[in-house]
C-alpha cells in the first residue's frame, strides 16, 4: 500500500495533475493534497478526483500523519 502527498503548487493546481498519473498508476494509492490556496473551487476539484484528503498549509503535522494511517487502514481493508 502506498500514499502520495503532493501540494496544489500554486494557483495553476498541478498538484492534481500529479494526482491523476498517480491514480493511473497506483488505482489504490492514498491521495492527500495539500495547498496554500485554499479556494472552493480546488476543494471541488479534490472531490471530482478523489483525492483521500485536503488540508490546508501550514497542515498540523499529528493531523496529517493521522488521515495519512487512517486512509491507508481503510484501503487494506478493501484488498
């Protein structure tokens, strides 16, 4: 099982970019997005792709560490 954490990177969002060649990749990978440009519109997006979790930056790091082993539990769970 693995994870993947990427950021928004900016207002252009590649970060979901890199979400999508993962899942094509890695279907069962755990998807976690940060950003520092919170917006309703790239929340919107976060759930159209999937993406296990969306945090904004500074993310509390305990909370991160949390839905990261949370999600990955989840997916064993479906294997």
């Amino acid at each position: 099982m693995s994870c993947c954490q990427t950021s928004t990177l900016g207002e252009d969002g590649n970060g979901f970019t890199v979400i999508r060649a993962m899942r094509k990749a890695h279907p069962n990978c755990v998807a976690i997005l940060l950003t520092g440009y919170p917006a309703f519109e790239t929340a919107v997006q976060a759930i159209e792709d999937e993406v296990d979790g969306y945090m904004v930056k500074p993310a509390d790091i305990n909370s991160l560490v949390s839905t990261i082993e949370r999600k990955l539990r989840t997916r064993q769970g479906r294997s």
